[in-house]
C-alpha cells in the first residue's frame, strides 16, 4: 500500500502540468522572437540583445517553453517575464499596493525549470522575456521557443524515493503503531536490532547529505569531482577551500619537523604593525603592498600559530600525513566525527531508556532519538563541512561517548576501566571544543551520591575509582597547559585573543549590552518563513547595541523553532514526581547541569565570538537531551491506551515532526559557498523537484 501510494503521489500528483497541459495546441514561435542565430539556426541571446520579444499574439497563453541548448556551459538565468494581457495594455511591475510577476530562475540543463507557467487574464498580445543580471555569461543559445507547449512525463526516482520514505516514516510512527506496545525491556533483541537498523539509515542519509551537498569533500573519483581525479587511483585527495581552510594539515606538516607553529612565514607588514589584530588597518596595509596575510589563525610573536583545538590533528591529519604525505580532507574528518556523534547519542539515550526507565518503547526511543541527532545542529555542520566545524563535531562526538562510558562504568561491577575510558573521552573535548566541557559538569549528579553522600571515596576501592574519573582530566589538562605554555607563554592562553579575524579579540572583552541580543537570536527569535522552497530564510536581525556585533545567518532560536523543546517549561512540575517517585535525584541533577550548561555556552560563545548558526550545535543537544530526560520521566507517569497517553504521544509526534522538518529545511537554504552557490544551475533541479507545480 505505501509503494502504491509513493507511485501514484508520482504519476499523479507530482505529474500534474503533464495532464494539464496535455490538451493544449503548442505553437513554435522561434522564428518569432527577432534574436539573431548562429550557423546552425539557435537563437542566440547576447548582450546587446538579451530578450525574446514577442508581439501581436492575441491568445491564451498557458505557458513558455525555453527550450536551451543542453550542451553550452551550463548557468543559471535570471529572467524577467513581462506581458500584456485583458487587464493590463502595457507591461506592469511592482508598485506600493501590488506586486509584479518575480524573477524567475532558469537552468540551462534544469528541463523542468524551462518551463514557465503564465497566469495572464485573458489573451496575451505582448510577451517579452529578458535576462538579467551582471553575471550572465554570453552568448546563451536557444533552440526553440514554444507557447502552450505539452509538458513532459516526467518520473523522478529520487522524489518517488523520498516520497516512499516519508510515507514509511509516517506508517511506522502513527498514533496506532506496534513499536508503540514494544517495551525495550521486553523484547531487547528484536528493539536493539530495528535501534541499529535505524541508526545505520541515519548514517547512510547524512553521509549521502555531505558528499551531496558539499564542494569541501576533496576526495575524486571517476565519477565524484573527476575534476580533480588522477585518473589512476580508485579515489585521491586534493586540497580545497585555499591555503586558509589547510591550517590544520599545515600544523601536522610541523609537528613533523618539530615545530608548534605553522611553516609559513608572515609578511614582513605584518610583523612591523602596532596592533596586527586590527582589520581594518591589515586591509589597508595589504591593498599597500600586495602580500596576503592568513585569515582566521593566531598570530603571535611574529608566527602563525593554529588555535582551534589541537586533537583534530593528532587524530586525523598527523596519522594520514604520515601514512599518505598527503593532506586530510578536513571533510571527511567532520562527517566521521557526526557519524561518532549520532552513535553514542543513540547508545546513550539507549542505556538511559533500558537501565532507568520502565516504560519506555521502541516507538518513544524512536521518536525522541531523531531529534536529539538531527535537531543538535550537526546538519549545519555538514552543511559546511569545514575546519570550524571539525572541532566542535569531535568535541560533541567525545562528550555523548564519555557519559555513555560513565553510565556504564555506574552499573559495573568493575567501573575503573569505564570511568577512565570516560573521563579521558571527556577530558579530550579541552583539545576540541573546550566550550564544550561544561558537559563534565553532569558528573556532580552521577557520582555525588555514591562519592560524597555515601562516602564511598574514603574506602579504598572508592579512592581507586574516584582516581579513574581524575586521573585522565589531568593528564590531559598537562599536555594542553603544556602545548599553551609552549606556544604562547601561559598554560592557560589557548591563542583566540590572538586569532586575525574579523574584529580585535585582544580588545573584546566582556560586555553585557551583548547578552540580550544573543538570548534573542540564539533561543526566541522566530524562523523567518517564504512561500518558496526552502520555506526558511535568514531571519533579521536589528539591536540597540552600539557596538560591533559579529553575526552570520541565522534562522530562529532553538525554542522558538524547536517545538520539542516545550517541555523544558514543564521541568520544575515533571521532576517534582520524579524526585517523589526516587529516593535519588539523579535525573534531576542532569537535567539542571544540562540546561544549565547549555546556557553558559551560549552566552560564552556570544561573549568570546558571536552569534553564528553553526554555535548552535555547542549548546543544542544539552537542551534536548535535557528534554529527552524530561518527556521519559513524564512517560513514566502516563498509563498506557489511556486519553492522557494518547494526547502526549499525538503531541510529541506533532512537535518532533516540526522540528525534524525545520532542520531539514534549513540544510537546504541557499548560502554562500555551498552548493546552491558553487552549482547554482544544479540547485534549480532541487527547486524544480520539490515545487512540481510550477
């Protein structure tokens, strides 16, 4: 039935301009327009002469075909559509009470998007269609003009696929679903098995999302980027994004011949400045003499230095510099780093739902797994697969494994090997993401009882594991005190005051007029929303701070567009029956460090950086494993098949699906340097897939 459905979705409905214009008379204007042609008779669009024109119709007119020459360069073409009709004797635009007919984009190798739908009133006399735009590279080649022309059958697998997966999706978690009646407990292997299943499309669908999406992969084949392929190997590397986005292959170059800063020299302006960390200044002493400088790295002491955390490095770049000579595709480290995430977000969640709930299905487990990896702010980060978003990939991945280790090391009866391989997970966040340590806060409500309460660190076998949970923390804390140390003179100085990037971090400082901006942008601001595809944009962004704000886009603050998240506002009423339920406050503790942390990072990324869409994943997922916690607890309390039960399920399936909707639209809004800016001509295909009824 759901492969039916999917089918006749297809054939129907996605096909609707087939059977609407199936009756219609097509006439061939080509000869009509007065473009001048080349030697093989294609109209030819230039740029003294950049618009079909066409007079004296008088008739209906349905739609324009722009039939272009598939084998020219292929580009996008903005065209401005004017017509005269019953209504309108001249041609009309947007004026103060009205809007005009909008710019249309179309692909020269998009067949779907030549075609452009007219909704005159009445008999069309005049039609003009003209490129504009700065960009257009001409001459564009046509081969044919047609007016009313029958639009093609057209199956598209990729839609019928997606159609058949959201179909499938919405089966599988309707209100009367069996994985709603499957506890976990019940049946652990048949749930295990269908968690791993889902998990393993999970992975499938974001790595198809990266290699998809993004031009930063630098990996070729002979069919992937075969731009860049050697033409021998199965697959090779190639270096992309400049010699800025290489800063971290750069440093493992160094660590080889023993150095912590990055071999390439400064310019010689550079080192004789007053204050280098000034942009302003740089640029006009750049436009003086010439010389680039490296964008984004530290510099200090008359060196460039790498001041995002180092554990990228010794991770990823380091071992394949030294196996390949190579440098690692920073991409490919993002992409295995989200992929590590989505795992211990679903081991975790897993370990709580079986060892500390009772009745928790695989329906529930389901439902609330999906948003904590997708709605986490991971999706951006594969969006733009790059070294800024390496670090806090990692660090996020090393952070969901350390408290999985941690809670299994809590039911052990041997914990010592869990808590180190934990802490040392944990302790390794300070070499990725070091924002993300707040995360370490959890352990005060995982081991304050047993620790403090129980005084089990006093007895010998306490003391031992109590070291376990230290002693990683403290080494690695050594190593990065020492590596500060060695680079700029403090244990404690990681280099980002020293970071040559859009604003003078030595002088940031800390001020409050940026806090209420930051609440706003990053937790209340509605989504900005459009009646196109994507649906989402940037939202706006004003303030009455007088001072410099660094802003990228945005698209709305987590709880305004997360509706998952609503249950937060409910935590004081849904732990008071937890805690009258326990004579232990566990949850509750983990609940308020993971809320309060995710608070602390986002004000300290405001405060340190700004206000930028890919921070949202450093606070994003303690919010919602915060709610995960909450909506287990209130699941708890709900007997089964009664109408309370069925409104909680039918609500949470209502706000995860808007959630997990506003994620996945965002992945695909236009932005600069992803691929509806670099192939801006294969974007249209997108558009034209999911809008099928232009």
């Amino acid at each position: 039935m759901l492969l039916a459905c999917a089918l006749a979705l297809e054939v129907f409905l996605f096909n609707m301009n087939f059977y609407l214009t199936a009756g219609l008379e097509p006439r061939d204007v080509t000869r009509e327009c007065g473009l001048p042609e080349n030697d093989i008779g294609q109209l030819m669009l230039t740029e003294a002469n950049h618009a079909v024109v066409l007079q004296g119709l008088d008739q209906a007119v349905e739609n324009v075909w722009l039939d272009f020459d598939g084998e020219q360069p292929a580009q996008l073409l903005e065209c401005k559509v004017s017509f005269t009709d019953e209504a309108h004797k001249t041609f009309f635009d947007t004026t103060e009470y009205t809007r005009g007919v909008p710019i249309v984009d179309v692909s020269t190798v998009s067949d779907k998007s030549e075609y452009l739908n007219l909704n005159a009133s009445g008999r069309v006399q005049a039609l003009e269609i003209e490129l504009v735009g700065d960009e257009v590279r001409y001459p564009v080649l046509l081969d044919k003009v047609v007016l009313n022309a029958n639009r093609p059958f057209d199956f598209n697998k990729t839609r019928f696929g997606v159609a058949l997966g959201i179909l499938c999706l919405v089966y599988a978690f309707r209100p009367r679903s069996a994985i709603y009646r499957w506890p976990l407990r019940v049946r652990p292997r048949l749930t295990k098995a269908i968690i791993i299943g889902a998990f393993v499309v999970e992975c499938l669908v974001m790595t198809s999302y990266l290699f998809f999406g993004s031009n930063l992969v630098g990996v070729a084949t002979s069919s992937y980027n075969y731009g860049s392929w050697d033409g021998v190997s199965m697959a090779n590397t190639f270096e992309v994004g400049g010699e800025n986005a290489q800063q971290y292959a750069e440093l493992a170059k160094s660590f080889t011949r023993g150095q912590l800063h990055l071999e390439e020299e400064p310019p010689e302006w550079l080192k004789a400045m007053d204050d280098p960390y000034d942009k302003g200044a740089r640029d006009e002493a750049q436009k003086e003499t010439g010389e680039d400088y490296l964008f984004d790295v530290a510099y200090h002491d008359g060196k460039y230095y790498v001041y995002f955390g180092v554990v990228p490095v010794f991770l990823f770049y380091l071992p394949f510099y030294l196996a390949t000579g190579a440098n690692f595709p920073t991409a490919l480290g993002v992409l295995a780093s989200v992929l590590a995430f989505a795992g211990g977000c679903t081991a975790l969640l897993d370990r709580f739902a079986r060892h500390h709930f009772k009745r928790v299905s695989l329906g529930l487990f389901l439902l609330l797994q999906i948003p904590l990896v997708a709605c986490s702010g991971v999706l951006y980060l594969l969006k733009f697969p790059t070294f800024y978003s390496l670090p806090i990939a990692l660090g996020l991945a090393f952070s969901v494994w350390g408290l999985y280790l941690w809670m299994v090391g809590r039911s052990a009866a041997h914990p010592c090997r869990w808590y180190a391989a934990g802490s040392l997970c944990m302790a390794l966040v300070a070499g990725c993401r070091p924002q993300l340590l707040v995360l370490s806060c959890v352990a005060f409500p995982l081991f304050w009882r047993r620790y403090i309460t129980e005084k089990r660190l006093f007895t010998g076998a306490g003391a031992r594991e109590f070291a376990c949970l230290v002693a990683p923390y403290a080494a690695v804390a050594l190593a990065i005190m020492g590596y500060n140390a060695a680079r700029f003179g403090s244990p404690t100085d990681f280099g980002a005051s020293y970071n040559l990037t859009v604003n003078d971090m030595t002088r940031r400082g800390f001020n409050l007029g940026r806090i209420l901006p930051a609440l706003f942008a990053y937790f209340l601001q509605p989504p900005s929303v459009t009646g196109v595809f994507p649906f989402v944009q940037p939202a706006p962004f004003d303030t009455t701070y007088l001072g410099q704000t660094i802003k990228e886009a945005t698209f709305g603050g987590i709880f305004a567009c997360l509706p998952v998240l609503w249950i937060l506002t409910a935590s004081r009423r849904i732990l008071a029956l937890r805690v009258s339920e326990r004579a232990t406050h566990t949850t509750a503790g983990v609940v308020v460090a993971l809320v309060a942390g995710g608070i602390v990072v986002a004000l300290a990324d405001a405060q340190m950086a700004g206000i930028l869409e890919r921070y949202f994943a450093d606070f994003s997922f303690m919010f919602l494993a915060a709610a995960v916690l909450l909506l287990f607890v209130a699941n708890e309390r709900l007997a089964p098949g009664t109408p309370t039960a069925s409104l909680f399920q039918n609500a949470l399936l209502a706000v995860v699906a808007l959630s997990v909707v506003y994620v996945v639209l965002v992945c695909f809004v236009p932005e600069v340097g992803w691929y509806s800016d670099i192939y801006d001509w294969a974007y249209q295909n997108i558009i034209e897939t999911v809008q099928f009824w232009t």
